[in-house]
C-alpha cells in the first residue's frame, strides 16, 4: 500500500517547531510569542519570521506535523498484520485512540480552551476533516490492497464503520482503549464476513 510519509522540512524549520511545541506543551497557546520560539531555538526573531510569518502559521504547521505522525503511525500498524484483518484494525484503530488521548500538544488544544487556547483548537478543528478524509482513504487502500477477496460493498462498509467508530471513541472515550480497539476490530471482521487470514 502507499505510505504517507511526513512533509520534508529543513532541520532549521523543525528546530522551531520543537521549540513552539514545548513551549506550547509547558505553557500554552496563549503565551507564546515569537520572541519565545527565537530563545528556545537558540536563533534570532528575523529567523523565525522568515520561516513563520505569524504565530497563526506556526500553530498551524505546528498542528500539520502531528497530523502527519497520525495517520503515519495508523499505517504502519496497519502493515504489521498483511495477513489479518482484525489483528491490522486493532492495532491501528489503538494507535489511533492512544495517539489522541496521550498527544500532549493536542490535550493542550483541547482541554485547555478556557485558558485561552482556542486559536490552536480552531486550527485542529479545521484540519481534522481533512485528516479523517485522509485516514479514510489509507485504510480503504489498505483494505483492497490485503483483502481483495472481500466484495466491494462490504469493503466500504467497514472501512465506514472502522473510521467512525474510532472517530467516536476519541470524541467521547468510554472505554479502555485496548477494549474499544478490540470491539472496533472485532465489528470490521464481521462486516467483512470472515475470520483470520485470507481465504
């Protein structure tokens, strides 16, 4: 299957975001200024503006690259398990909850609104459709790649399935998430209409 693989940027550029994401990490969105990200990265203000214009680019990029860690991890743990459509699902569909649940940047954007960082929730929000379309996608190239021997129909259906039901767990956690990952992968197998390995 084809893998996405993380955006190339200058060590230079990712030097900075690290910096901006600690800092956010440690002290939030709100008080970060580029002033801080320069000090951090150990480079001057002028350095940072000519890769950022603003701190709404940098927050921005900042939410890109752990969209891009996302649906990189969802990958390969789909590609562990070739061979087994329950095992790939539940290992992807748990990285995917662990990922969302345990990410500090994006626990800070989403649990810290009322402490003024709505800016960086508002650009994780208007990136996570565009992340779920590209999730949805991966997995159900994924899907016809490894099991071609499951109709269509089916395929999309639990494709559907498998992505809105870990969308729903992230949202609203209910459940351990080996628990969830395990009911997520045990709903696809049944919609797919077998068991283990290809037939």
């Amino acid at each position: 299957m084809n893998h996405v693989h993380e955006i190339v940027r200058s060590p230079l550029r990712n030097r900075l975001l690290d910096a901006a994401y600690d800092l956010v990490v440690d002290q939030g969105w709100a008080r970060l200024r580029m002033t801080h990200i320069a000090k951090a990265a150990d480079v001057s203000r002028a350095v940072v503006h000519e890769h950022f214009p603003s701190l709404d680019a940098v927050g921005e990029e900042l939410i890109a690259r752990e969209a891009e860690r996302f649906l990189a991890g969802i990958v390969d743990e789909l590609s562990k398990h070739p061979d087994d459509l329950g095992e790939s699902t539940r290992v992807g569909a748990g990285f995917a909850l662990r990922f969302a649940a345990e990410n500090p940047l994006l626990k800070r954007a989403v649990g810290s609104v009322d402490g003024g960082d709505r800016a960086l929730l508002t650009h994780l929000t208007t990136r996570s459709e565009a992340v779920f379309d590209s999730a949805y996608t991966l997995i159900a190239a994924y899907v016809e790649q490894a099991w071609p021997q499951v109709e269509p129909e089916r395929r999309r259906l639990l494709v559907d399935a498998a992505v809105r039901l870990t969308i729903s767990h992230i949202v609203a956690p209910a459940l351990p998430v080996p628990v969830a990952a395990r009911n997520i992968a045990d709903i696809t197998v049944y919609i797919a209409g077998t068991r283990g390995g290809p037939s």
